[in-house]
C-alpha cells in the first residue's frame, strides 16, 4: 500500500513542454519559413529570439581559438579530464559492437556491419548559462562512433558568446560550430540552408521548442530521443540520510520548474524529515526559482511497505534517474527493469551522470524508459546486413522455397525471382504458364 505524504500539485508529476498547441503551432510556422526562406528565415528567428545576428553563424578555426583563449585554464583542464571519462567509457561501449559473418548454409553468407551516421547535427542547449556538459555526451560520443561531420549548434547567451561551451564543442572534436539556438537551429541542420549543409541525425537537449522541433523532424532525419524535463526519483530505506536525499532531488528540480523530483521511501520517519530539510533548503537555494516550482508543483513523496514495493513503484514511474540510497543499492540492478540510468549507492549522485563521470546525460523521459535507453554510440551506428549465396546448391535450394513462400503471400513477382536461381542453378527448367517450378529427369 502507497502512502502519499506529498503529491505532485498536478496529480500525476509530468512537465509541460511538447504537445501543446500553442508550441507546435509555432514550431511548425517557423520549419515552414526556414524550408521556403532559408538563411534570411534564419537570422530573422535568431534576431528574434536570441538578439543575435552575426555576419556568419558559423565560427571560423581561428575564431575558435580566439573564443577558447579566453576560457580559465581550471575549465579546460575540467573540460579535458570529463570528455576523457565519457571517451573511454564510450570506447568500451563501441567495442561491445562486432561485425561479423557467418554462414548459415553451405556457400550462404550472412553478415552485419555497424556504420556510422555520415553527418550529425549536435545541440547543446543555453540561453540562461551554459551547458558544457551536452556538448561531452553529444559531440564526443558521436565522434567514438565514427562519425565523420559533426555539427555542432549553441545559442548565444544574452548576446553573448558562451566561451566555455564553444571550448567545449572545439575540444569534443565538432567540424563546425554555429553560434545558432532554437527551433531555428533545429531547421536550418535538418532542412539546409545556403550556408548550412544538412544532417542525417540530430542529438541533444532541448527546451519544449527544441524539443516539439526535433518531434516534427523525425523521418526527414533521425534523432537521438524524445526528451521532456528532467527527472528524479529516489528510492530510500531507514538507513538513507535525509539531508542527501532532500540535497538530491532539488539537484535535479533546478534544471526546471516543471521536473519532476520524487522520493520513493520505506520509512515514514525518513519521509517526513526529507520533507522538512528541503523546505529548509530553498529559503536560501539560488536556484529556488527553478527547484522551488518544480518541487511545489512536480514533487511527490510516497512511503512504501517494503523494497519490493519501492522497486516496483520506481518502475511504474520509469524515471529519467533513479538514485537507490539503500542498505544494497545493487539489488536495484536485479529487480528493476524501466529506468533510463541508475545511481547505486551514497557515493554516486545524478549530478555526477550529468557533468562528470562518463556515462551519458541525455536519457529518456516522461515513461519512454519503458521502451529506450540513453543516447550512446549505438545511436549513432546503422546496423545494416548483406547477403552473399556463392554455393549454386544452396541458391537453387533457396530458390525453390523462396517460389513457395511468395506464392503462398501471392508475391508472383518474388516467386520467380526464386524460380529463376532454382533453375539456372538447379539444372531444371521454368514454366510459369503453369505457375510451378518443375525440375527436368536428369537433373
């Protein structure tokens, strides 16, 4: 049985964000007018919106390297040290994907091969501040895959040029980068313009724009995931500390007034004094008037019967981020299946998923756990197949099943494609007037 001491004002704890009118009203009107105006479309919106019109979006390598001069050496040092952490663990993730050949009957070879998007369009997401961050995840990730062209697109923030995200973006290895936000961006990387050639996949976060953007895109170019505010729950026993616990879910509730932040408990007590510590935390937190909305109106607090109660609701909920503060946070790994990333234990935080650890930040939401994982090198790959039948024996063999198979879906044109192999390769001879495959006495 649940116990709700605090319940998200809402009912239910999801953001707003896609699917409302007013959103994808705009987007679609914006996608239009980038489609038939292009570049001029371009720098109408970016004017619009970010109060940015540069002579080029697109940074030159010597601009580069004069926006990256300017950046603390302790940043780039940071910046160095966590694309290596996420490289390495997207390293490992490449090699766990072997091509491979096998034959599966005499002289029939069948084989797989794991190819690269050949352009990929990188969003990393400001406005307020930046968010080095997503350009790790985004840009290094896709360059472990093997992706030859990166673009990579940042808003200015306030008018201004966001050095440490550019750095960031440089350093990651982009092969372009465009000071350019929004749906905007979203547009000009799917569509093309004059000045900006178009991609095959676009990955990132996003605001509900960017977001209701790449939703409108999908078919005409891949994307990593659909992403909606970012997500907490954490599951606690008697022996978690409150305070963590409290310090944890606002951790996440400032990315958004509307992400939802949720503890799932099996101690009353515990419950009750977590409540507590983050009233008492957003008096002063700086970022109260993000985390303070999002724990009033997105924040839920249920109190279970047992651990087995716990990992079961967690799983109904399929979070974003699932922080086990357990006695055995690894009994997680065993009895929970829809999450998109698990942070086991005290000494391991969603903050540190999110900045500095090497596994991926951009994970799915809003229940899409159930179905996807996290953006990661597979994303980038196409796992495509061929087929190679040398042995006659085994074509014609194929053949005559294959004439059988199709017939029976009534696909006469397969059927003789079958037909003809079985023939040429079987010694026999065709005779479609009588729809059948006949083989001749000595063959």
């Amino acid at each position: 049985m649940i116990q709700k001491l605090k319940q998200a004002a809402d009912g239910t704890g999801e953001g707003s964000g896609t699917g409302r009118p007013e959103v994808q009203a705009t987007v679609s009107g914006i996608l239009a007018d980038v489609r038939e105006r292009g570049d001029a479309a371009v720098r109408e919106y970016s004017e619009k919106f970010d109060g940015w019109s540069p002579e080029s979006f697109r940074l030159s390598p010597e601009r580069i390297a004069e926006i990256v001069s300017t950046v603390p050496p302790q940043v780039i040092e940071d910046i160095e040290f966590v694309q290596s952490q996420v490289r390495r663990f997207a390293e490992h993730q490449r090699t766990s994907l072997t091509d491979f050949e096998v034959e599966t009957l005499p002289g029939v070879r069948l084989g797989q091969r794991n190819v690269p998007v050949s352009a990929v369009g990188a969003y990393v997401p400001g406005g307020r501040y930046p968010l080095t961050a997503s350009a790790h995840m985004t840009i290094v990730t896709a360059k472990v895959a093997g992706v030859p062209r990166v673009v990579a697109c940042t808003p200015p923030i306030r008018g201004e040029i966001p050095a440490a995200t550019v750095a960031a973006m440089a350093m990651a290895g982009a092969d372009e980068i465009y000071l350019l936000g929004g749906v905007q961006a979203m547009a000009a990387l799917a569509v093309g313009t004059e000045t900006v050639e178009r991609v095959d996949m676009i990955a990132g976060p996003g605001n509900a724009y960017v977001a209701e953007a790449k939703r409108q895109l999908f078919g005409e170019v891949g994307i990593d995931l659909f992403a909606g505010p970012t997500e907490i729950l954490v599951i606690a026993d008697d022996e978690a500390d409150p305070f963590v616990v409290a310090v944890d879910l606002l951790s996440q509730a400032e990315h958004g007034p509307d992400s939802p932040a949720v503890l799932v408990t099996t101690s009353e007590p515990l419950a009750r004094e977590v409540a507590e510590h983050v009233e008492r935390i957003l008096v002063d937190m700086p970022t109260r008037d993000m985390a303070g909305p999002a724990w009033r109106d997105h924040g839920q607090i249920l109190v279970v019967g047992d651990l087995d109660e716990a990992f079961a609701v967690a799983d109904s909920f399929a979070s974003e981020h699932v922080q086990v503060l357990t006695r055995d946070p690894r009994q997680a790994l065993e009895k929970m299946r829809h999450y998109g990333a698990l942070f086991l234990g005290e000494g391991t935080c969603v903050s540190y998923g999110d900045k500095v650890i090497g596994t991926n930040h951009v994970l799915p939401t809003r229940g899409s756990a159930r179905f996807t994982g996290g953006l990661w090198v597979g994303k980038y790959l196409r796992t495509v197949t061929y087929q190679e039948v040398v042995d006659p024996a085994s074509s014609a063999f194929l053949g005559e099943i294959c004439g059988r198979a199709s017939r029976v879906e009534l696909f006469e044109g397969h059927a003789r494609s079958g037909d003809v192999r079985a023939a040429k390769y079987g010694g026999g001879h065709l005779d479609w007037s009588e729809h059948r495959f006949e083989k001749t006495a000595d063959a």
